[in-house]
C-alpha cells in the first residue's frame, strides 16, 4: 500500500488510487478524520490526493506514519455526508452555445436532439480545478463525446457549459479555453466572498436544465 | 490611516503575502510571494508578523511614494532602489522618511524584488490570504496589479525612534540576494522519470534550458534538448505544485509557480527543491539555467537548515529590538 504514495516535490506526497469517485473520496475522508503530524492540505482528484506537509519529509517514512494514522483514527460513528445535487440552469441558444451547432454535427445529431441528451443526463462531479471552482464532471453521454478544438479561444466567457473530449466542465472563470461550448449558465461557479466559494465540489451531482435567453439575463446576481 | 502612493507601478507589481492555504481542493492556488522566504525576511526585517502583505515588483520601473515615517526593506534580484540620490540596499531596514519616493529601476539581472514595509498591507483578507489571485481577480488591491495612482493603505508601524538610515545589520546575503548569472537549480526526480527516455533524463540534468517569453507568475516555460517520454500517454490530471517541473508532448519542459494550477496532466520529470525555489522566482525570459538531481535527505537537511538559521535570524532581530 505505501508504494502507492508517490513523493511530489520533498513536501508532499500524491496517493494514487483507482479512477473511481468513491475511492477518492473514501481516501478524502480517511485522511482527514486521521492525524497526520505535520499535515497542511489534503487535495483531490480524479485518481489521486494529494497529501502537503508544511516541510520537506521522507516519503517512506511518511507513507507510513499517513497509513498508522489512517488506521488509528477514530471510528466514531459520524452523519454520511449526503451527495448533493445541484441543478445548473443552461442556456443552450446559439448565443450562448458557439459550439453547438458543430458538436451536433459531429455527432451525427440534430442540435435539439444534442440538447436533450446533454440536459437528460446525470453528472457527477469528479474533481475541481483548472481555474478555481471548474468542475469536471463525468457523465457524458458517449454519443456527445467532441475533440477539442484545434486552436484555443483566447477567452471563454463564464459560465460556459463545455465538452472537451469526453468529460464536460463548466469555465468557472473567463479565461482561454478549448473545449467545445454548448451553452452557458448565469449561475456563478466561484465567489471567493461567499461562504463556500466554490459552487460545486466533488461528489456533487449535477443536472441542467434548458433556460431561454430572457430567464438568462434576468437571472438574479 | 497612512498609504503608499503608486507612482509609477512597474509591469506587473501585486501585493502579496505567503499564500492560500486550505482552497486548493476548490482549485484555488496557493500564490503569494513567488520566494516565499524572501517575503518572510524581508518582513521580519521591518518589524512584521512574516506573512504581513508586501509588495512583488516584477522587472522594476516602479516607484512609491511614502506618506508617513516607515521601515522598508527589500529581497531579491540585482536592482538598485533609490530614495533620492542614495542606493538602498537589499537586505536591511531602511528608514524612510514621510513624503519620500522610493525609486525602482529596471533589473540587472533576476526578475523580482519583494518590499515590506513596517506595518504591512493593509488589505482584506480573502480565503485566508491578502495575496492578489490575477486570474480569479480578487484578493490584493481589487484583484489586479497596482497601477499609477493607487493609494495602498498600511497598518499601523511601530515606533521608528531609534533606526538609523541605512541599518548597519542585514540579512544573510544568499536570502536577500537571490539572482545568480548562472541558476542551477536542485531537483528531486518526479513521479514520470521512469517514463522519460535516457537521453531526455541526462539531457535534463546536463544541459542548459532557456527560459522562453512565456514566463510568469504561473510557470516559466523552457527551450533547450526536446525531453521525450519513452511511451507518451494520456494522463489524468494529479495534484501539482510550485516547483514541478511538467513536461507537455512537444519536450519543452515548465517549471510552475505559485501561481500555477492545482492539478496538471503533464509529466513531471521532476521537482524544484522547495530551498530553491527563490532562484526559480528569479529566471526571465532569456535566462540560461541548468538542474542538478540532490536526494530528498539533503532537500530536507537543506531546508531544516534554512528554518533553524531563520529562526536564529528572529532571536537576533528580537534582541536588536528589545
């Protein structure tokens, strides 16, 4: 079990585990409810966790100490922590959907066939990151999996709901991108003042739901 | 409350102090001060907790004028601040005077210079940091860097009675001067060095990289021997980190900074040692650099050695003080 911590850097140490939500999550939570001396920060992803020390370790050593710990914690009985499912309204017009069209295409669908089996699936969030608050989610249906594109847009506006290959994402940010976008959200993913700045965090389930472009602009801020 | 004047604000200067903690899991970098112990002596230099928010000047052509009485101290690359006609060197507590303009020049050499001053940056806090995060745009002075005009608010600075000009004491020299004509940077290997070809490895770490344009706060990109992998796949993304060095499919490697995403999918050849990581803070565009491979007992040896010196460093400025 401890060759499957791999060192990064001299501070911390990436526990690679099978790409499955649970797993990561299960590894989340042992670490956390575990006391690891020297711990600053446990960061998931899609089939590791990262493990960072406030100083350099030996990574034997540590891998170690992180699996008594694990085994040591206190199993005290605690409330599951229930999935929540957020619903992300889209906007699916041409407007707010450059993309669409093309992915359509594609995929051999006609565009409102395309934004049916989008809004019709089941996502779950399977890790957080590229800009703060960016979700990847799993659950695309194969059929509207899309390459992305060949050139980057030099910005995508926030909010966009895209398909790069087989996973899906929403920009939390306006930044460059090169994923496929095939509608947008007025919700917003990341407000570093709210209390929990990131909208969406793994495990979370996701579902869309088609808004038009006048729900859209009167979306409340 | 007293500010600091933006005269001139240089290319890219930000506030910033040692970083967010505890977001990355929400995808929000950890930032700060690119030379995270450079922010930490320079602090401790003025009289400040070390993670008081200071200010980064990328590249200088900066200049701040001072409302009131302060202490200022500055750490990093080759520049020759001036308040008037006299040079200001790196390294100490200077004393400077209300209505006084701090003048910075371009760079000699290196990229950055990180300046405290007594009483620190008074700015909220954000996720637990007044870093400016540019990209997400909050944090610092409204998200974004400083421009001509700002006026940057500072906390309350102690009693300055009995400073001299120019303090007759200093920093050790290798914390306050950090550029270097030749980087050579120490390396721990990385989870994909197995994954490299023999060639791209001893090219690695025998010959000199250049750092590209494409150099910010986010990573320094580098041009020299094309490092190929032996079996180029696709990976899913992993936690990454400053100091990693990620290699994308066309070989020119990346050495991320504090800025840097919190997951990569790239290789990683390897892994800046964290006490090296101010001189990584130090390359620009055109700079040569090399690595050299340490085990991770000497990275470690390196950096408790750093902190046990830092701490010494505190003891004294403390006793200086009382």
């Amino acid at each position: 079990m401890a060759r499957e911590f791999i060192p990064l850097g001299d501070s911390a140490l990436v526990w690679r585990l099978p790409d499955s939500l649970a797993k990561v999550r299960a590894a989340t939570e042992k670490l956390t409810a575990a006391e690891i001396a020297g711990l600053e920060e446990i960061v998931p992803a899609f089939a590791s966790v990262g493990i960072f020390f406030s100083s350099p370790i030996d990574p034997e050593a540590s891998a170690r100490e992180i699996l008594a710990a694990m085994k040591r914690r206190r199993r005290r009985a605690r409330p599951a922590i229930k999935p929540r499912t957020i619903e992300i309204p889209v906007c699916y017009e041409s407007n707010f959907a450059p993309d669409l069209e093309a992915v359509a295409n594609h995929c051999g669908l006609s565009p409102n066939e395309l934004i049916d089996r989008h809004r019709k699936a089941h996502y779950q969030v399977r890790c957080v990151g590229f800009t703060p608050g960016f979700p990847y989610l799993s659950g695309l249906p194969k059929e509207l999996a899309m390459p992305r594109r060949a050139t980057p847009r030099t910005r995508v506006p926030a909010g966009s709901v895209a398909i790069g290959g087989s996973q899906t994402g929403i920009y939390s940010l306006p930044s460059p991108g090169g994923w496929n976008l095939i509608g947008r959200t007025p919700l917003c993913l990341f407000d570093p003042q709210r209390e929990r700045p990131a909208l969406l965090r793994i495990g979370d389930r996701v579902r869309f739901r088609a808004i038009n472009a006048e729900q859209f602009e009167q979306w409340p801020a | 409350m007293a500010s600091l004047k933006v005269l001139r604000a240089g290319p890219l200067s930000t506030i910033q102090d040692l970083g967010r903690r505890g977001h990355r899991g929400d995808g929000v970098p950890l930032g700060g001060a690119l030379d995270l112990h450079a922010a930490r002596v320079a602090n401790l230099l003025v009289g400040n907790p070390e993670n008081s928010a200071l200010i980064e000047v990328p590249l200088g052509n900066a200049s701040f004028q001072f409302e009131d009485e302060r202490l200022i101290a500055w750490c990093g690359g080759e520049f020759k601040p001036q308040l008037g006609p006299e040079n200001i060197p790196a390294g100490r507590p200077i004393r400077v005077q209300s209505g006084e303009e701090l003048i910075i020049g371009p760079a000699g050499r290196g990229c950055r210079l990180w300046l405290a001053i007594s009483g620190g940056i008074d700015l909220p806090v954000i996720l637990g940091s007044r870093s400016t995060d540019l990209r997400a745009a909050f944090g610092g002075v409204e998200g974004r860097a400083l421009r001509a005009r700002d006026e940057v608010a500072l906390g309350t600075s102690a009693s300055l009675s009995t400073s001299a000009r120019i303090s007759s004491w200093s920093a050790p020299v290798e914390w306050s001067r950090t550029s270097s004509a030749h980087p050579m940077l120490r390396v721990v290997r990385g989870a994909e060095w197995e994954e490299f070809t023999d060639a791209g490895r001893t090219a690695f770490l025998n010959t000199p990289f250049t750092v590209s344009p494409q150099c910010d706060r986010m990573g320094a990109r580098l041009e020299g021997v094309k490092l190929e992998q032996n079996q180029p796949n696709e990976r899913l993304s992993e936690p990454v980190a400053p100091g990693t060095i990620q290699v994308p499919n066309d070989g020119a490697p990346i050495i991320l900074l504090g800025d840097c995403q919190t997951i990569g999918g790239y290789p990683k050849i390897a892994h800046v040692i964290t006490v090296d990581l101010p001189f990584a803070a130090q390359l620009r565009p055109d700079d040569v650099v090399r690595f050299r491979e340490v085990s991770r007992a000497e990275a470690a040896a390196l950096f408790c050695a750093r902190e046990r010196d830092l701490e010494r460093f505190r003891i004294g400025l403390q006793l200086r003080s009382s």
